[in-house]
C-alpha cells in the first residue's frame, strides 16, 4: 500500500521541552487512523510536522512524496482550522471561496456545505454562526480542495450528538471513496466510531500503533487498590500488569479484576480498603510500556 | 500564482471594508491637518496649498502604510486563523503580495479626505493627470513604509506594534519635512532630513505637486530604506515561522 505521509524518527523541541521523541508513524493510502492521547502528549505536534507548519529538530517527515514545506505537496491535503479563528467579518460562502482557490481541483460550494448542513447559510456572515456551525465549517473547509488525505484536528469537540453524527457520517463518506483521513482526538468514543487502526501517543512518544481492537483490549486495564502490610507473593497473581506501591497502599494494573480479586481472596492475605478503578488512556499506555520495558530488561 | 495573490487580496480587503471605520481613520488625521494648519495660511496660493496637500497624502499614506499594517500583521499572528493559512498550498508571497495591495488600496482611500478638503477650502490645482502623479508618489513613497510597518507586525505583539508604530510615524513625518517644510525647518532637522525615507517619498511627491525636481541623496537614501526594510521584512517572517509554541 502507499504510504502518504510518514515520519522516521521524528524528534520535535520546543527550547527544552521535549515535544516528539523519535516518532515513527507511516499513513498509508485509504487508512482512516485515529490519534489518541491525553493533552500535550504530542497530538498536535505531530500534524503540525505532517502539514507544514513546523519542522522537525531531526528526522524526517515525508508527505505525498515531497516534503511538507513545499506548496505543491500541501495541495493534496486538506486541514481543519481551529474555528475560533475564523474571520468574523466574512461570510460563509467567502471563505469557502478563498480557501478553495488554492487548490487546483475544488470541491463544488453548495455541495460542500450541504454536505455539511451548513447549505441555508453561505450569506450568513461568520461572526453569525453558532458554535456548533462554526465547527462544521472549520471541518468542511478542509474538504474544500478534495484533498487525498485529510487532517482533523478534534473535528467534534462542543458539538451535540446528532451534529457529532453527522460530522461522522461526512468522514465516513470520504473515507468510503478512497479518502485517506488522520484524526486526533482525546475522546476513545469518537476514534473508536471511525478509526480501523489507532496510534497512540503519550509524553512525546509513540505507546501504541496497532487496530482499534487491539488498543481497546489494553484500554480495558483496571486499577485494584488495597491496603496491605505484606503481600509478598503479589507478582505471582494473575494477570497482573503492574505494581505499584504507595505508603501501605498497593495499586495492581490487571485486565482482569474480577479474577484478581478472587485470586486475592483465595491467598488468604489479609487487606482492606479494596477499590476498582477504571484507567485512564494515559496511565493504561504508560502501565502497559512501563511493563513491557522492565520485561526487556 | 496571480490568481492566488488576487485571492488573498480580495480576502484582506472584505476585512477591511466590513469595518469601514477603518478606511477613514488613515485619511481623517492628514484632512483635518490641512484643514487647520494648511488653509488659513496657503489656502490662497496655488502652487503652495498643492504642495501641502501632496504632503498630507503622503502622511496619509504612511499612516496606512506603516501604522495600519503593522497593527493588522500583529493582530492576525495572534488568531489560530493564522497557522491554517499557512496549512494552505501557497508560498508567503501571496499572503504578503494581497496585503500589500489592500494597504495601497487604502491609502489611495485614504487621500479623498484630504483631497475633498483642499478641493473646498484652498486653491490646490486638481486636475485628474496631477491628482494622478501625487497619488502614484505617495504609493511609491509609501513602499519602504509599508516594509517596515511588516517588519514590526511580525516582530512585536499587536499591544506593542500600536505604540511602537506611532512612535515611529510621527519623527519620520516631521523630520521628513511632511509636517513643517524643508524651507522653514531648524537647520538640525535640515541635516538630518534626507537620511530619513519620508524626505525621499515628501521629494516625490512634491515634484508631483509641481514642486522642485528631487535631490539625489533623498532618493537615493530612500531606496536603501526599501532594501533594507525588506530584507528585516524577509527575515522577520522566517524568524516568525518556526516561532510560537503548539
């Protein structure tokens, strides 16, 4: 398959913050991939190499071929502004008009904006728009050039359930013809409704690259608290992920609690205090690599 | 690629008109100037009231040119709008190339004030072929003005580009000669006067006005300011692009 977009070993510095570590990540042609990760794991960063917008400290970011900073190469993509910019004073049709004209094969207006439930409103000046409009705009403008691969950035975040779902239908539909999209979000909901395969980044890195299944199977990690003085034998439970100690509380990361708990009850050790806690994404990752390092070790 | 720059253009200029408070703010300053200080006391004498309105259209011009801009260019940096834009298959020429020429639009605005003042209350020669030749000095007079005024858009935050510019704008205006000509200038300005780029434009546009032919050193010291303006323009953009956190 082609690969559209890819970094190899992408490190991205801000001063001496550490925004992307060595990030490997290749978007091959008709994938629809998620991007999921708590705020300020890298998200961001990472769209901002893909697009142009910034370069990296090392390594390298391939687009369509090119490189990102070339104009040309950015013709073939499709990005979603953040809609609190929009220019206010200008109408809807204006800037569909505007943002249009730098591509060379555009999507037909009241087709677009159709196809995004905003077809009543190209006179309506922006400043005019509802949240909710606002954020369909800034997601359609990013189909304005039919773009082969399309980056959208927390396309639904503010937006109701049923503009959610047809937000999602829009993408499902471009996808469906061939699109290739890459979408981050930090809600599971909505990368779990379109994504087939789902990178997950945290603290600058890359924790997980693999299939919406696989990655709901780690995301399904528990956290079992208890106070116990002394629980020697806990490593040899089962399906324990990871341990960690806190004072005389111990933390157990399972994929299993109801086993564990049984497991726990059977030992005979005495304990108290005994909570199950679901995780969340970021400390599911950093459990789960924390884990798989220390077994490499 | 002139599309695009068209494209752009007509972008910044329905910004601009759908705030129309704007497009007379530039012209008001220099209409009242010439009302107050250039009527009573040349309103009578053609050629002089012609030279001072060739000098208010100048400030005109610089204020749009310089203080406009620079306020406009800060102002947009600090909207997410911004990294979108450059998101957009397009090179910063035709982003720059589009607000140039809406800057030039306004400032040909921005001399009807001023021309509508001298027409009513002095006997400054209008004639459409003279109107024209000052209008096309203030516009090349103004490019060094116009660099500078992107140069500290894309150096300072809008709060600090609205004093800075303002207090560039009106040393250059005086000390070009703009406010009080050269002839009746203290003899320290005088020295002085041609090193600043507002002398070279104020030459132009005084020939323009049927003045004197321009000195050599204005002119040539006023294209050195454009050189050097837009080479910091240049790199105050490079400088920019790699800049904010996100």
């Amino acid at each position: 398959m082609t690969v559209l977009a890819r970094t190899v070993e992408a490190t991205r510095r801000y001063g001496d913050v550490l925004a992307l570590d060595r990030v490997s990540v290749d978007i091959r042609a008709g994938e629809l991939v998620g991007l999921l990760g708590p705020n300020g794991a890298g998200k961001s960063t990472l769209i901002n190499l893909f697009v142009g917008l910034r370069r990296p400290s090392s390594g390298t970011v391939e687009l369509l071929g090119g490189s990102p900073s070339d104009p040309a190469v950015r013709r073939g993509i499709g990005v979603t502004p953040q809609e609190t910019g929009l220019p206010e004073v200008l109408r809807v049709g204006e800037i569909v008009d505007f943002v249009s004209s730098h591509f060379p094969r555009r999507a037909a207006k009241a087709e677009l904006l159709d196809r995004f439930g905003l077809g009543d409103l190209v006179k309506r000046q922006i400043g005019g728009l509802s949240g909710g409009q606002k954020r369909r705009l800034a997601v359609a403008l990013a189909f304005a050039g039919r773009p082969r691969l399309v980056f959208l950035d927390e396309p639904t975040t503010g937006l109701d359930v049923e503009a959610r779902r047809a937000l999602w239908d829009g993408i499902k539909a471009f996808h469906e013809d061939g699109g290739t999209v890459l979408l981050t979000s930090h809600y599971l909901e909505e990368i779990e409704a379109l994504a087939e395969r789902v990178v997950v980044v945290g603290h600058g890195r890359v924790l997980a690259d693999d299939t919406m299944r696989a990655v709901r199977d780690v995301v399904g990690v528990r956290r079992v608290s208890l106070d116990a003085g002394e629980l020697p034998e806990l490593p040899e439970l089962p399906g324990v992920a990871a341990v960690e100690r806190e004072g005389g509380r111990v933390h157990l990361m399972t994929t299993d609690p109801d086993r564990l708990v049984v497991e726990l009850v059977r030992s005979g050790a005495p304990f108290s205090g005994l909570e199950i806690r679901p995780t969340s994404l970021e400390e599911a990752f950093l459990t789960i690599t924390a884990a798989k390092e220390h077994a490499h070790v | 690629m002139s599309s695009l720059i068209l494209a752009h253009a007509r972008y910044q200029a329905l910004e601009q008109i759908r705030v129309p408070i704007g497009l007379l703010a530039g012209g008001l300053f220099p209409a009242i100037s010439m009302l107050a200080f250039a009527a009573p006391f040349v309103g009578d004498d053609p050629a002089a009231s012609t030279l001072s309105m060739g000098s208010m259209m100048l400030i005109g011009g610089m204020s749009a040119a310089l203080i406009a801009l620079s306020i406009s260019v800060a102002q947009d940096r600090e909207q997410p709008w911004n990294p979108y834009l450059r998101t957009l298959p397009a090179g910063p020429l035709p982003h720059f190339a589009g607000r140039l020429l809406t800057a030039m639009a306004l400032m040909v605005v921005s001399t009807i004030p001023v021309t509508l003042v001298a027409a009513i209350f002095t006997e400054a020669d209008l004639s459409p072929v003279r109107l024209a030749g000052m209008i096309g000095a203030v516009l090349a007079g103004s490019v060094p003005f116009m660099l500078i005024g992107l140069f500290l858009g894309l150096m300072l935050p809008s709060k600090a580009a609205i004093a800075v510019s303002q207090i560039l704008f009106f040393p250059f205006a005086i000390v070009g000669g703009l406010m009080l000509p050269p002839q009746v200038m203290p003899g320290f300005l005088n020295v002085i006067s041609p090193y600043v780029p507002s002398r070279g434009g104020g030459e132009l546009v005084w020939w323009a006005a049927g003045g004197a032919a321009p000195a050599a050193l204005p002119l040539v010291v006023l294209a050195c300011w454009t050189v050097v303006a837009g080479v910091a323009a240049a790199w105050a953009y490079r400088r920019d692009e790699g800049r904010r956190f996100s």
